[in-house]
C-alpha cells in the first residue's frame, strides 16, 4: 500500500525532524545525503513509513535521496 496519508510537505516535515531543520529549508529535489540524511536515519524513515504500510525498502531510498523521489515512491497525493 502507497499513498496513504503521504504529502510531499509530510516527507518534508519528517525527513526535517530527523535533520533538526525547519521543513521549508529541506528542498524537494537536493540529494538529502549532502544535507546529512545518514544511513541510520533513512532507516529509521524507512521502518516507520512500513509501519504505516507502505510498500518501501531502504534501498529504495538510498538509491534516490530526495523528496520529490520519494513522493513518488510512496504515492504521496
């Protein structure tokens, strides 16, 4: 299951919490890795949208790093 619940501004605003940045500085289509979006905290995103059931693996992430990637990904609306 994709889609559920996910919002271009909710990847930014989590992928944010985790970077200890305001939600409007976290670009949509950087490479989230220069912004120090390490392997354990992709991880983390990744177990948590799973939870939420979405269809996603971390190597999904890894191999496209940024947020537009993963609306995309995840079928954000």
């Amino acid at each position: 299951m994709t889609g559920a619940g996910f919002t271009v501004e909710r990847i930014r605003a989590e992928v944010a919490d985790l970077l200890g940045e305001d939600p409007a500085d976290i670009p949509v289509d950087e490479n989230l890795a220069d912004w120090g979006l390490d392997s354990i905290r992709l991880m983390t995103l990744a177990e948590r949208w799973r939870a939420e059931g979405a269809e996603v693996a971390f190597i999904q992430l890894a191999e496209r790093p940024a947020v537009e990637a993963w609306a995309e990904l995840l079928g954000a609306a």
